[in-house]
C-alpha cells in the first residue's frame, strides 16, 4: 500500500512538471524533463537498493515496510530535495497587488 501511495506521487509529479514546463517552454523541453525525471528514479532506485542490501534484511521492518518499501520511500524523499531544489522556479508564484 505504502509502494502505490509513493508511485502516484511520483505519476502526479511527472503529469506536474510535463504540464509546467510544457506550458512556460515547449513539448520538446517537457519531454527532456520528463526523461531526465525517469532516469533518476531507475538509477536512484537501483543506488540505493545496492546501498540498503548491506545494512537491511529482505524483511525489513515488517510485512508491509520490507526492504524495497523503505528503498522506494529513501529515493521519494532523496527526489523530493533534489525536485525542490531544481524545479523551483516552476513553484514560485508572484503576489499581484
């Protein structure tokens, strides 16, 4: 359940920032983004999986925290600094008075 909670962050962030981008730039920027966006979730994924192997057993913390739950919440939260980071221009609004 946790797995299918991060993944539709992960499907509305990508839908967000195509959308974004798209709109501010071209098609052909929105979809280098969104390329670059998915080649940093599979290569993310795979580091920090190898990473995780060394120190957490297969089980984990539980049935339905095992180890690639808490890979997969490690590389949301690992995203979510470097998205906020890179694609903060995208999320500043300006207050009209």
């Amino acid at each position: 359940m946790i797995n299918v909670f991060l993944l539709a962050i992960h499907i509305i962030f990508i839908v967000f920032i195509f959308y974004k981008i798209k709109k501010k730039e071209n098609l052909t920027s929105a979809l280098l983004n969104l390329l670059l966006i998915i080649i940093i979730f599979t290569v993310g994924w795979s580091l920090i999986s190898l990473i995780l192997k060394i120190f957490i057993s297969p089980q984990g913390l539980g049935k339905e925290f095992n180890r690639d739950t808490i890979t997969f919440s490690l590389l949301t939260t690992v995203e979510f600094f470097f998205y906020k980071f890179y694609y903060s221009p995208y999320f500043h609004t300006e207050i009209q008075e």
